[in-house]
C-alpha cells in the first residue's frame, strides 16, 4: 500500500542549524497493515508523517501509494487517499459547525458537489447509526456545535470522518496524547476496532511505549532519521517496556532519550 524508499530530509542544509530528519529511510507497508511508530525526540517521526502526507518534500527518494508515485504530488491532491487525525482535538473538527454538518463534509470528500440543499434524511440516520458505534452517545446530539464537545469526543468523532471514506491509509499523529488516560484508552479501544472491522492500513505515531506495544501488527522505532527496530508478529506479541528499551541500547547504542515515553 506505501512504500517509501531512500527518503532523505535536511532541514536547514548548509547551516550551522542543519537537521537531518530522515536519513536515507525506506519503509513497506502492506495492505491492512497496523502499524504504530515511536522514538524519541527528533528521531523524524512527524518529518516521517510529513513526507507522506506530502506537507514536506523529501530531499532524495520516492514516495508510493498504491501503485502511485506521489512524491511530488501536493498535500491536498494527497488528502483523496489519506485519512488523518491529528493531536490537537481542534484540528480535526470544525468547531462552529453541529456534528451533522462536520460529518456531511466528511462523507463528501472528494464526490461531485451539487447544488442539493441541506443534509438528507437518510445521511442522517447513516450519522447517527455511525455515531452509536462509538459509544458515547453522540448519535442524539446532531445538531450539537463540536466546539462544546470535550477533546475525548472530538477526537473520536475526527477519527470516525477520517474513516467515513474508507482511505488507502490512515494516519494518526499522536492522536491521544492531549487527552487524560481514561479518555486516551476509551479513543485508543475505539481506533483499534475502527482499524480492525475496516482492515484498514493504518501508521500511528506514538509518543506510549506501552500503547506502541499493545496495539497494531508491526512496531517500528526512529533514531535519528532512521529506523532502527522493526518488531513484527511472536516478537511484538512478547515485547514489555523493558525489553523494548533493551533493544533499542543494543541497536541504538545509547539511553533512549524519551521520559514521556517511558513514563506514560
């Protein structure tokens, strides 16, 4: 489903501020894959997220959605493809619109606009049987603006509009790390069944040993631009913290740099 080869992004290039973000870097991805992504700071994550969503160039190498080279291809020509939750609650929803409307546009993306007014009866009773699914309650509030939700609920509710199209890949940048614990396992128990009734490919980046852990089929952890663990099927299912950290200093060859990582 993506495949990125030899990517190499430099920030700054001929500067004492130079970066490299991502050092010669290729990553396959298979369809229905989960896969989740951790490292510490600076070890290219969200550049990694970027030159998917093609919001940064790559600097060398190649970047293929099924079948597709889009490597140059503009982030909103991406966006057809791709479904993408964010970690800020706000990014994902309008506030001022009432969650039907944010849902209409979700359920539109990228069909022929018509001149049809308002929202349909039966767009309606599709919102609110896709709204039961999550759980809290949610399917009663249509005409409710976002904006007076909480960031539990936003972020559920962006996760359901990014998956209302069934996109190729669906991208989720640290998408519980603004919300309290309680309400992170309730989004992470809801994005994990998304992903798994849908058999959708899916990369989320976490800053959560223990959620990289849990959740999805492959594990992949950055240093520095580059991966360095690639932990898949038996060896995911028998990691801990503990020995996910081990190997990181066998490979890495130093402490892993990440207290939100390992506290959380």
């Amino acid at each position: 489903m993506l495949e990125i080869s030899h990517v190499t992004k430099i920030y700054n290039r001929g500067t004492v501020d130079e970066k490299i973000a991502l050092d010669d870097l290729s990553l396959t991805i298979h369809n229905g894959e989960f896969i989740t992504v951790i490292g510490g700071n600076g070890a290219g994550k969200s550049t990694l997220q970027n030159v998917i969503c093609g919001a940064a160039l790559p600097d060398a190498g190649t970047v293929t959605l099924d079948g597709k080279d889009v490597t140059r291809l503009p982030e909103h020509k991406r966006a057809a493809y791709l479904g993408r939750v964010y970690q800020d609650p706000q990014m994902g929803t309008a506030a001022d619109m009432q969650i039907e409307e944010n849902m209409a546009l979700a359920a539109r993306r990228g069909k022929r606009r018509t001149l049809a007014p308002g929202i349909r009866r039966s767009e309606r009773e599709a919102f609110r049987t896709q709204l039961a699914s999550l759980g809290l309650g949610l399917e009663n509030r249509l005409s409710t603006k976002v904006g007076t939700l909480s960031g539990g609920q936003r972020q559920a509710l962006a996760l359901l509009m990014a998956t209302m199209q069934h996109p190729q890949l669906l991208m989720l940048d640290e998408h519980t790390a603004a919300l309290d614990p309680k309400t992170a396992a309730r989004v992470l128990s809801i994005t994990d069944a998304f992903v798994r009734d849908q058999r959708l490919t899916t990369l989320m980046i976490t800053h959560n040993m223990r959620d990289a852990i849990a959740y999805g089929d492959r594990l992949i952890m950055l240093n520095e631009g580059r991966i360095i663990l690639d932990i898949a099927g038996e060896d995911k299912k028998a990691l801990t913290v503990e020995k996910l950290l081990h190997r990181f200093n066998q490979v890495g060859g130093k402490e892993f740099s990440g207290d939100r990582a390992i506290l959380s």
